[in-house]
C-alpha cells in the first residue's frame, strides 16, 4: 500500500490533465467564487463535474478548496454549491472556516473534510476538536517546527496529515496579513514578493528585498516527514502554468520512493550539518 500522497495543483482542465499524466496522486482545485485565488485560476461546477469524471478515470483523487473570505449573504449559495460538490463526487472539500465545518459535521455523504492551513492548526487541542468535527486531513500550519508536527502526529495517529511540500510560505500568522493577494492585469500577484523601494520626502532614497520568505523546497528532505508520519506533500501553485509544477512532482515521487525502498532517516542527516552550524553536537 503506497504510504505517501503528491497533491499536485491544477487551475484550469489543461493543468489538471498534465498532473494525472505526471503522476499526481490527488489534484486540488478551487470552487470559482469561493478561493482565495482570482476566478481564471477557479473551477465552476460544471468544471468540477468534468475534472471528478477525468480524475476518477485514472485512479486520482480530487479535492476543491474553499479558502476565501465569505459574508453572510453569501453562505446560503455557498452552502449549497458544498452540498453539489458532494453530490458530484469529489474526495474532499477543503474548509478554512471553523463554523462551516462544524455545519457540514456529519452532512457530507461522500466527501471527506479537510482542514486547511489557513485555519492555523498549531496544537492537540485544535486537531482534537477538528477530528470530533469529522475532519480527517489536517493540513498543518506552515509555521509549525518539525518536531511540534512529530508530536501532534504521534498524539493522534489516525488522522491523516499533510504538508506545504513546495511552495510559498509566511513568516507571518497567515490570518492577519496585511498584504494580500491581488490581481493586477490579470495576473495574480502576493505584493510581499515584489521588489519595494525606500522613500524618504517622495524621494527614493535606496531600493529593498522583498519582505517574503524564499519558497518552500522540501523534495530532498521528504523522507524526514514521512517517517514521522506526513501522508500528503502539497505543491503550492493553481495560478502557476502547470508545466513549471511537473518538475516538482517528479522530485518529491523520485525522492519519497527512494526512502521508502531503500533510505534510512540517518541518510538526511548532512543536511542537518551544512554550514558547520553546529546541529550535530
């Protein structure tokens, strides 16, 4: 039995093809309206419906995000377009909002719930509650340290667990950034990530780096996660052209399956010892 998921993004039908063709374990996309990415990078349902039909063909799974801020106007069409995407048959739904998993607790005939990174999971309590919710995937907050992971993942083994394998992360609480994503010309930007310069009387005065941490790089180090139990690596990237996310998927099934067939934990631990930093006293 495989003991290990590569999620792959996909924002448009293409993309979705070009990971069940590279070896996506699962795809995620997001419920147009309802992500925090703009509509082009979405999936309306009659998508959805077609990508179940593409995914389910090929033995992959699919899971729609639902990640965007929503009001109170619109959580009645929210709710029911939750209830069609169960009914369409996709694998899971991807909640960020703690009130509208407590909602579906127990509605959901076919759909599994996901708890995203957005809702900031960070310790045993929260996973406990989320799992008396009906939760089965936690998706771990990107600032936890590996051995909080290691801890809440031995504390509650039954759940499954997933990482923010490749992609963007934040040094900030991820709830409370006051720099958003937006669109500009049609392309999504995270304003943290373009070069700012320093002003002084409207006068620039010096240019300065970007204020977002590097992307995540996890594939080398993949085996490390898996053994503490981590089931799925997630790529981040549904706005991104699909073919610059193959790569990825290929260096994270390359390098899970050669832990799983033939490394030790004691093969990563060079990476520990780089830059004599000390970390192997």
């Amino acid at each position: 039995m495989k003991q290990y998921e590569i999620l792959a993004p996909a924002g448009n039908l293409e993309d979705l093809k070009l990971m069940i063709r590279e070896g996506a374990d699962a795809i995620y996309i997001g419920l147009e309206g309802y992500s925090s990415r703009p509509d082009s990078a979405d999936f309306n349902l009659e998508q959805i419906q077609e990508a179940v039909t593409l995914c389910h063909e090929k033995g992959v799974l699919l899971y729609v995000a639902i990640n965007a801020n929503v009001g109170q106007d619109q959580m009645e069409r929210l709710i029911g377009q939750i209830f069609e995407l169960d009914r369409l048959g996709v694998d899971a739904v991807i909640f960020s909002e703690f009130g509208l998993v407590q909602y579906f607790s127990g509605r959901l005939k076919h759909a599994h719930m996901h708890a995203s990174t957005l809702m900031g999971v960070y310790n045993i309590e929260t996973v406990r509650l989320l799992k008396e919710l009906g939760v089965t995937r936690i998706i771990f907050y990107a600032n936890l340290y590996f051995e909080e992971m290691a801890g809440i993942i031995s504390a509650e083994p039954d759940l499954e667990y997933e990482l923010v394998a490749e992609g963007g992360t934040c040094f900030n609480d991820i709830r409370q950034c006051r720099i958003p994503h937006g669109v500009q010309n049609g392309e999504h930007i995270l304003f943290c990530r373009k070069p700012f310069v320093l002003q002084e009387d409207g006068k620039v005065t010096g240019e300065a780096k970007p204020i977002s941490e590097p992307p995540t790089r996890t594939a080398e180090v993949a085996g490390l996660f898996l053994a503490i139990g981590i089931y799925s690596y997630k790529i981040e990237g549904r706005t991104v052209p699909g073919k610059l996310r193959v790569p990825m998927v290929h260096a994270l099934k390359e390098n899970l399956e050669k832990y799983q067939k033939e490394e030790s934990v004691d093969a990563y631990l060079h990476f520990f010892t780089r830059g004599n930093r000390g970390w192997n006293q």
